[in-house]
C-alpha cells in the first residue's frame, strides 16, 4: 500500500462522494436521466443532461476530511489509496490533492502521494494578520455606510454558526464560519476583495485538529456580538473583535 499510515485510516463515511459519479477520464461523469420532461398541459421540452464533477465531490470531502482532522498533519497519503476508498479512480484524487496544494493544505511528495501540512504557530499567527489586514478595514468602513437593518439580515447565518457549533461538528462549523465571512465582506461591494478573504480563511481552517464544542461555540458568539457592534456602529469594538477572531482557528 502507498499510504504512509493504515489502511483504516481514513473510513469512508467522510468522503461524500455520490454512488452515482462514476469518474472519467476527466474527473466528470454525465448523467442525462431523460429526454423530455413531462409536465401536464404543456408540449415536453428538452431536458438539459446534468454533469457532475467527481473532482469537485472529492476535494468538498477532502477538505471537510482535513478540518475535521480525519486527515492527519504530517501523514503522506496516495492518490490510489484515497481513490479506493472513494469508490473512483485515483485521477480525480490527485486533481483535487493538486488544488489542495495550491491552498497550502497539502504537499506533494514525489512517486508516494501528498503530505497533510503541519501548520505551525507562527503560520497561524501570519495568516491571521493578513486576514485581520483585509477584514477589519473592509468591515470598519461598510459599518459607516450600511443601515442597521442589513446587519440584523446576517443574524441567521450567526445563529446558524452557534447550532452548528453546538454539535461540535467542526468540518459543518467551518463551512456555517466561511459563508457568515463572506456575507459580511460582500457588503462592501468588492468582489476580488471577498474571494482572497475566503482563501485565507479556508487556509486558516485547515488542516487541524477538532477543537472543543466549548471552543467553537465562544467562537460562534463572537459573529453575534460583531453584528451588534456593526449594527451601533462602535468601531472600537468591531475591530477588537474582528482581530481576536481572525487570531482563533475556527
């Protein structure tokens, strides 16, 4: 076997990948269900066969994989060995591995696999600067333009963070965390401004191991005393609160 630790390392129940994506050359399989779709009083209109990208199942089940820790820092994987497991080929997995890689997450090692990076204190300590750099000024100057109103919009994505957290489901806990960032930031009307900020923070989030439920819900917490702080616009405190947060791994 090509993995450097064993082979019930990794269980399948991660993966997420769907009994129905059979892998191609590509990474892709097609699935056209019918020709036409029959709806009642009306003539049958063509239906567009979908595509589903087992590249792209695999790396959604590889990333929640290293948050969650179900990947080990330090450990080498292949991509034949993770393929098995996933019930594809090993091209999808080594497609998705060289996206992880491109991340941080991963690195490669030659003619044996991918090596899930240790992160240590100082990376933490600089991505969380670089994201504080971005988030705090964006945030401190939408917080002078946005109405009251658009901050008590985002409370559901909050409290969702909290339920999830509650659960102690770190891989869920990191998806709710990234989509309550992006809602925050796309605010400010900077697309290219968004898409770096969820790249650093994916990068913040893993890999890792599960911290407790404890720690994630005082993280939770922090989205909704940030909205209070935004909707009354006290800025001391929003960027107070926007620097701790970006310091603790979600």
């Amino acid at each position: 076997m090509e993995q450097g630790r064993p082979h019930s390392a990794v269980s399948r129940p991660y993966t997420g990948v769907s009994a129905q994506a059979t892998p191609s050359a590509r990474g892709e399989h097609t699935h056209d269900e019918s020709e036409y779709a029959y709806v009642p009083g009306a003539r049958p209109a063509p239906r567009v066969p979908q595509r589903y990208s087992v590249r792209g199942q695999v790396l959604d089940a590889l990333r929640k994989a290293l948050v969650s820790g179900e990947l080990v820092p330090g450990e080498v994987y292949s991509g034949p060995a993770l393929g098995e497991r996933f019930g594809v080929s090993a091209t999808p997995v080594r497609e998705a591995m060289q996206q992880l890689a491109l991340e941080g997450a991963v690195e490669v090692v030659p003619n044996r696999g991918f090596r899930v990076t240790s992160r240590t204190e100082r990376d933490h300590a600089e991505l969380a600067e670089v994201r504080a750099l971005l988030e705090v000024p964006a945030l401190l100057r939408v917080a002078r333009t946005v109405p009251a109103t658009r901050w008590r919009e985002l409370r559901p994505l909050a409290e969702r963070t909290a339920a999830v957290a509650a659960e102690g489901d770190r891989a869920a806990y990191a998806e709710a965390d990234r989509a309550f960032h992006r809602a925050l930031l796309e605010l400010s009307g900077n697309r290219q401004l968004a898409i770096v900020a969820e790249e650093l923070h994916r990068r913040a989030q893993c890999p890792g191991g599960p911290p407790s439920t404890v720690g994630l819900l005082a993280h939770a917490e922090e989205h909704l005393a940030l909205l209070d702080a935004l909707g009354t616009r006290d800025f001391a405190t929003v960027e107070a609160l926007v620097t701790r947060h970006c310091a603790v791994p979600a």
